[in-house]
C-alpha cells in the first residue's frame, strides 16, 4: 500500500555530514491524508559533536531531553526502517535541501544504505516547500500569505502556520509540530485535486525526465538547438516571484543523472573568463525528480515573470547569440566537469566521494548489523573494508558503552578526532566534503559571544539554552572533548 510519511527533523547545526539529527518526528497516512501512525524518536548529544547556539536557541532543545534519548545507532536504524516500509512517500518541507540531506549521511555514517528510501521497494521522496512555491506562483488564491516586516512574501513553514491558523500540538520548530503543519498545508493543497496531481508528478523521476525531453528545442545557437524553459525555485527569491528563465545546455558526462541548466535573467552574468575564455557562470545541476521544477516556455507561464527577469533574458539571449563560440565552450566544459577530489577527507563525510558500498563491503556491513551488540567489536575485527571498519568502530565508540576491545589505531584517531573538535587552531579543522570543516569548539565559542553581546531579546528558556551551552563548552575545550 502507498502511503506518505510526512517527516521533520531537528539537528545540532547545519552541516549534514558533520551535524546530527536530535529529533525525528513522523505521521505516517494514506493517499488521502488520513492518520494511519505517528512516532517521535529523540536522539542523545553524541560526545564528538559541538552544539551549534545558532541551532539550540531556535529549537530550544535542552540537554535533560536529549539525555532522555536513544544512541545515534539506534536511531539510525529506526528511521531507516520507516522511510524504507514498502510504498513509502517521504515528505517533508524542505526536505530534499536540509532533512533528506541529513538523513542520508546518518544512514551512510551508520552504515546502512543511504539511497534505497529513494527507489527501493516503490519507495520515493517529495518536498513540499517547491510544491508551495508552485501555488504561491500560479494559484495563491488558496493560502493567505505572511510577509515579512520589508513586505516582501514569505514560505517559511512558521509563517504560514501562524497566518493561516493550523491547529498543530506543539511550538514552532519542534520536530512533530511542523510535521503537523506540512499536513495541514497538503490538506488544502489536494482539495485543488488537478493543481496537487500536476505538482505531485514532478517528484516522480522518470515522469519529470519525460516531461523534459518532451518539451521542443527551439532556441538556435550555430548548428545546435537548446531548450529554454521556465524554472520554479524558492531558491530564486520573491523578488524574482520564484520563477526563472532557464536554457537546458544538456547533460553533464561524468554525473548521468544531472541535466545542467543556466539561468538567464541574471544581470551582469555573462562576463568572460580571461584565462580561459569562457563564461563566469554558475550552472545549475538538476536530478530527476529533485526540488527544481521546470515548466515549458508558455506564453500564459511566461506572464508570471517579472519585467526585470523578462528585460533580462531578451538581453542575455542576444549576447549569447552575439559570441556563440564562447558560449558552446563554456558549456562543453560544464558538462565534463568533475567534482575535485577532497584531501583528507573525514570518514563521516566520504559519501560522494568514496561511492557506493561494494558487494564484499555489504556483507560485511550485514555481518555488523547482525552480530550481537556485545560481539560487533569481533565482528568488526574481521572487516577486509578499511571504509567499514572505521566507520564501524566510530559506531562502537560513539554509541556504546565501555567493554569493547578496539584496534589501538582505531582508539587513537577517534581521540585525535575529538581532540581536533576542542582544539581552538585553525590546523586541526576536520574536513568535510565540499573542502568546508566540522563545527568546533573555536567556532561555537564565537558564535555563542556574538549571541551574547547582541542585543537580540531571549526568552527565559533561550537563556538557560545559552548559559549550559557555556559551560558546556568550556569543558569540551578543557578536556580536550574526552568522555565525561
């Protein structure tokens, strides 16, 4: 049976490699919407984590409700198992940028498939932030919709809770709270049943590739014709009403699931590249059924962008015709491009870059799973994977208790890894896998004194948020992020 898991997440901070998943809250319903089941899983503060004071003053977590939680592992598990049930639509708001995101590299971190939610078992995954956006764009007759205090519109999910009244159980930013208000914004979207169907489909990824390859190349540059589209984005900002120009340049060669995409009402965008005499643009890497929606170039679509955007693309597409030579090299190297190969790259944040785990490697990930808890640290002795190994042994070290017998290399690069997110020098940075680094202690410490010194007003709650987080870290700085 198909069902929706409507999902929500809160986390420690913003990296999805490095970060971790605190709260999952999930309603389990039918097609129709109807409550089937809910759960909430609560997770506790792992040791080598450094709480970011941004994170915990939104959604005001407190260190007495984590340390009532279930380890990392066994969350990981948990989560795997729903958003794998059999027939399962995954949805959140947001989601396929921030939660999915996070749930993957849990998934791969505790060594559990980090994909198969997305196509195994008629399993698949939407978002309802793009499908918002595709109503506020086209049929903003149904919702009413918040602004901010500079009056431009606004799609966060608080807002919109708030303005259009949904009765939910909790605060905003609390995990199951915002679970209910995705539900409540899908109730009123399905009543628009032709509009909800149209949006739905898009998420379906070999229906979102027909639609594509469907719409007619008509745009003529040299001996090659393009497609130009339209393209809904909350990325794109309400001043562009959420909605773009885009010409399809086709598919990237490395990458076979990304179709790459160039906007074409930025302004000043086509400046050339001396060195190598092409484009300075930024392309946009589309997947099948990910949050960009693109639509055909029609007339009565066409109306929704605003002058700006449509004075812009006119001009654009005259300087692309203007210098075609330099604009078929700028895309023949987009399409060959290739993601560089991080450096030292931490084990947690290896996902892209170290692929899929191979057949030898899931027998032994399966062997890990299946042993006893008091008999995973013999199991993992036996691992021929140098990848499975380590990040088994983070498993053991991070989510049991004391008892196991460790590798003396696996002992010491645990403690160099927490010693590394204490130390306040910029040379023992983790790294992660865009080159960027793992929150630590130096880090918090400056945003926590920003919080501080702003004269941003905190509930009573924020600030006993803050005072533990204070103290919290300095004992990870003095104790160089050891167990206590």
């Amino acid at each position: 049976m198909k069902t929706f898991l409507f999902y929500d997440v809160e986390t420690s901070g913003l990296n999805p490699a490095f970060d971790q998943i605190l709260t999952f809250a999930c309603i389990r319903t039918d097609l129709d919407l109807a409550p089937i089941s809910r759960e909430s899983i609560t997770i506790k503060l792992r040791r080598d984590i450094v709480p970011s004071p941004h994170a915990f003053i939104t959604h005001c977590l407190t260190l007495d409700e984590l340390d009532c939680g279930i380890t990392e592992y066994q969350a990981a598990l948990k989560i795997h198992k729903l958003v794998n049930t059999p027939g399962t639509i995954s949805v959140g708001y947001n989601s396929l940028g921030f939660d999915d995101v996070f749930l993957r590299f849990l998934f791969y971190r505790n060594l559990l498939d980090p994909y198969s939610h997305q196509y195994a078992n008629q399993c698949s995954r939407m978002d309802l932030l793009p499908v918002t956006t595709l109503f506020y764009v086209f049929c903003d007759h149904v919702l009413q919709w918040p602004h901010q205090e500079n009056g431009n519109p606004s799609l966060k999910l608080e807002l919109l809770s708030h303005e259009n009244k949904f009765v939910t159980s909790g605060r905003a930013h609390e995990a199951m709270n915002d679970v209910e208000a995705v539900i409540e914004l899908s109730r009123i979207f399905s009543h628009q049943k032709d509009i909800w169907a149209y949006a739905l489909a898009f998420f379906n990824k070999t229906k979102d590739s027909l639609r594509i390859n469907s719409l007619e190349k008509k745009c003529k540059i040299e001996n090659f014709t393009f497609r130009i589209c339209l393209m809904v984005s909350a990325a794109f900002g309400s001043k562009n009403n959420y909605i773009a120009p885009v010409i399809h340049v086709g598919e990237s060669v490395p990458y076979k699931n990304q179709s790459l995409w160039i906007r074409l009402d930025i302004e000043d965008a086509w400046r050339s590249d001396e060195e190598s005499d092409i484009y300075d643009l930024f392309v946009i890497r589309k997947r099948p059924g990910d949050e960009l929606i693109v639509l055909p170039f029609l007339e009565r679509f066409q109306t929704r962008l605003t002058p700006g955007s449509q004075e812009r693309l006119k001009g654009n597409l005259e300087k692309i015709q203007s210098s075609p030579e330099r604009f078929l090299k700028t895309i023949q190297y987009h399409r060959n491009y290739k993601y560089p190969i991080v450096p030292n790259i931490d084990p947690d944040a290896a996902l892209y870059q170290a692929g899929f785990f191979s057949t030898v490697e899931k027998k032994e990930i399966n062997r890990f799973h299946g042993a006893e808890d008091s008999k995973k640290d013999i199991a993992c002795a036996s691992f021929t994977s140098a990848r499975v190994k380590e990040l088994a042994n983070r498993i053991l070290l991070r989510n049991f208790q004391a008892g196991f017998s460790f590798p003396d290399v696996a002992t010491r690069d645990y403690k160099d890894h927490l010693r590394h997110l204490a130390s306040l020098v910029p040379q023992d940075r983790i790294v992660g896998f865009r080159g960027d680094a793992k929150y630590g202690c130096a880090q918090a410490m400056a945003d926590l004194k920003e919080l501080q010194t702003s004269d941003k007003a905190f509930t009573p709650l924020q600030k006993k948020i803050l005072v533990w987080l204070k103290a919290y870290l300095e004992k990870l700085i003095v104790l160089g992020a050891e167990p206590f």
